[in-house]
C-alpha cells in the first residue's frame, strides 16, 4: 500500500507528545508511527516488523527535524561523555534493498507493504529453521514475559522448527549454553536479512581513543526531538496567553514567524 508522508504541524506534534508522555517505551513507539500514519494504516501497525517501524520513523525524522542527529554516549573504557554526530540518510542507507526502495522521495510516498514480516532461514544443531523478523507486536507480548528470550524465540521461529528445536535441546546436559548460542545466531541472521533490526555506531573516544560501539534507538531520538521541540511550543502559548488570551490551538496554528513578533513585541 502506497502512503503520503507528511510533516506534522505544531498542534499535531502537542498532541502527540501529550499521548505519548503517558505511555511506556513500546507504546511510544508505536504512537510516534500512527501519528505519520492514515487511518487505513493504523490496524496494520502490530503486524510490522521493528525494522519498518524504525524506517519510517528514520524518514518521518528527516521530514520533521531534518537529517542531522547527534547523540550522547559513554567510552567503555574510560566512561567519557561522547557526542555522536551522524545522519538519518546514513542509517537508511543501511537497510535492506527491501526497505531502502519503499522509499519514493520524488513523490513523498513509502510502499508500507514492506514492513510487513519478511521470513529467512538459519541452521540450528543440524535443523533447518524457518524464522521471521520481529514484529511490534511481539514487543508487546515480550514485555511481561517470565523469560522474554525464549518467548521470542518462540514466536519468531516456525511453530513446527521451534518444538524440534525445543526437543534437541531438552535431552542436551548444557542446554542452557545452546539456548544462548541461539538467540545469538538469531540476531545475526535477522541483522543479516535486515540490517536496520538493531543499528550499532562505532565511535573513537577523544580521550583515550577506544572504540565503542551504541546502539542507536531512533524512537528514543525522535520522543527526545519532539519534547525538545513541544517545550519550545508550550513557552510560546504561556507567553501570548497570558499576554493576548489566544488559545493554545490559535497560537500553534501561527506560523512560527508570527509568534517571534509577538514574542517580541511583548518583550518590547
């Protein structure tokens, strides 16, 4: 399905941080991309996979923002503060052929079928398993989980190659040591099939020059924008209500160039 992306106007942004403030991580994630979203769309949402939802919000981020990010981050060897300069057309340039042609940048429009669950292959102990990529709504199941490693395996692999996989590992002494090598080859093999499931940057620390790698969250980056850019709104309409009595929908449906005249004229 074919989908116009469109930047969001300063009460659309008010909204949505108003929403979202009052949500866990997951489900902020998840608000963020309904607000770029058609109403079409937003059913389908559960059933995309963490990469999609990550790649639309990395060009929701270039519309809204603009493509410089910078981030904070701590050496592992010595614990000095590092700021990470980087862009959004760099991490999309890491996604899979898959995601990286969904994007239309002449006409504005993102082919959403793509983010729908793409399906790949990993060898287990001699067994050929069928796995997916993760999907938002498996975060959610994850989140209460008694052990959340193996329900994701559990719902990422094929039904009938996970109770194989499960009976193999039952009659093991160390079980618990092939359980972890799993969910270790599983991510390299959806990092393989989609390379924008878990973003890393390297970076050298000025202090010491050690290379440290963080992993990048571009919900996370986009929550962190977004407030910065709502406080800024919300001094605005303290200021001009309290000096004109407008209200808060009037004020942000200025354009900002007629809200730092009146600003200033106030302060005048």
């Amino acid at each position: 399905m074919s989908m116009l992306l469109k930047p969001l106007n300063d009460n659309q942004q008010v909204e949505i941080w108003e929403f979202a403030s009052s949500v866990n991580a997951q489900e902020r994630a998840i608000a963020l991309a309904e607000a770029f979203v058609s109403i079409t769309v937003v059913s389908k949402l559960p059933e995309w996979t963490v990469a999609g939802r990550d790649h639309l919000l990395l060009l929701a981020y270039q519309l809204q923002f603009g493509d410089a990010i910078s981030v904070e981050g701590r050496c592992a060897e010595c614990d000095a503060k590092n700021q990470l300069g980087f862009s959004a057309s760099q991490i999309l340039g890491l996604a899979s052929t898959e995601l990286y042609n969904a994007w239309n940048a002449q006409t504005g429009t993102i082919d959403t079928d793509v983010y729908l669950p793409r399906y790949g292959e990993i060898t287990v102990r001699g067994l050929q398993c069928r796995f997916r990529l993760p999907c938002m709504g498996d975060l959610r199941a994850l989140e209460y989980a008694d052990d959340p490693l193996l329900l994701f395996a559990q719902r990422v692999i094929n039904p009938v190659d996970f109770a194989a996989i499960k009976e193999v590992f039952s009659a093991m002494e160390d079980s618990k040591t092939a359980w972890e090598q799993l969910f270790t080859d599983l991510e390299d093999a959806m990092l393989a099939l989609e390379p924008l499931s878990i973003v890393t940057l390297n970076a050298s620390c000025p202090e010491c020059g050690a290379e440290t790698a963080h992993q990048f969250d571009i919900a996370h980056q986009f929550w962190a924008q977004l407030s910065a850019n709502v406080e800024k709104q919300l001094w605005d309409v303290h200021l001009l209500a309290s000096a004109y009595g407008w209200s808060s929908q009037d004020i942000l449906g200025m354009s900002p160039a007629r809200r730092r005249r009146h600003i200033a004229m106030i302060i005048e």
